[in-house]
C-alpha cells in the first residue's frame, strides 16, 4: 500500500513545463529564427561594432498606410522583422539606426564607400557585404517604405541599412546599398 505522499504523487501527475510566451518583439524574433537572427554588425571603415535587435513597424492610425512609424531600435541598430536574413539566398535585409540620438550609432553612415566591408554576425557565422552604393534623399516615408517591400522577381541579396542625415538633423535619409561578397 501507498504511503500518503506517494498516494499524493500518484493523483497529482506533474504536467510538463510550459514554454513562456514571447512577451516582446525580440524574443518572439528569437523563438522564429533561432541562431539566423543576426546579433551584431561590424563595420571596420566607420569603426563601428554594434548590437542589432529585431524591430518592426508602428501604425499611428490604424486606417491609413501613411501613419507608420519604425520602432526605434535606441542605441542599437534595428533589423525590420519583415525583411530577409543573411542565409536567405535572395531578398532585402533591411537595418536602420539613429544618427544623432541615443548611441547616434549611424552618425557617419554617409561616409561609407564603395567596396566598404560591413559584416553581419549571427548565431551561424559571418557574413560579409561590400558597398555598392551610397545616396542621401530627401524625406519620403513612401520612397523609404518602397525599400522594405518585398520583390518575388529579386534573384539576389542585398542589404540595405538606413539612417537619417545630416549628422545633426533628420532632413534626409542616407541609404547604403551593399551586396554579399
């Protein structure tokens, strides 16, 4: 015969534990992709050697496409949610950062030159990029947005990492193109 805390033990099984979940953008990033997330971005020319974090999109009006704002990634530099990874074979891996803010992280984008290296970091190794292109544009939300949309026709990948510009304002948007080594 049982014992009272064994009789106990059998009527109350344990059930497994559960897994929490997610409760903010990068840990519901980490539980979808795992090791592909990329952790941090090193570039050598600009000395920069910086955190990423996942970020996405915030809609102030709920009813019109032209109320969305980024979620600000604070110091570190925000890798849209919504864009590809660096083992993704095609599509656009899309980075942006502050440039007079926080960490002002992206201060000296704009110097960057072609065949510059940036080097992604994730859980499954690096991944190097060259500079293809730098341009600086005016403030359109909708130019900028057409950089995040998705493109079933692209057959490579390229990595695009935004910031505003100049170094002591927010009038224009530096935009570096880069294309896997």
């Amino acid at each position: 015969m049982a014992t009272p805390s064994e009789a106990a033990h059998l009527a109350s099984p344990t059930s497994p534990a559960t897994t929490p979940f997610p409760q903010t953008l990068p840990e519901l990033a980490l539980s979808v992709y795992g090791d592909r997330l990329i952790e941090y971005i090193h570039i050598p020319a600009l000395e920069i050697y910086a955190p990423v974090t996942p970020v996405g999109w915030s809609a102030q009006d709920p009813f019109s496409t032209d109320s969305a704002e980024w979620d600000s990634p604070d110091a570190q530099v925000g890798w849209l949610t919504t864009s590809a990874l660096p083992d993704d074979r095609t599509g656009k891996i899309v980075l942006y950062g502050h440039n007079n803010i926080d960490s002002s992280i992206f201060k000296y984008l704009y110097k960057l030159t072609k065949g510059d290296e940036i080097q992604l970091d994730t859980g499954q190794g690096e991944w190097i990029y060259s500079v293809d292109q730098v341009d600086i544009a005016p403030v359109d939300q909708g130019r900028t947005a057409t950089l995040f949309d998705a493109d079933p026709n692209l057959d490579e990948q390229i990595l695009i990492i935004i910031s505003c510009y100049p170094p002591d304002n927010n009038t224009q948007r530096v935009i570096v193109t880069s294309y896997p080594k």
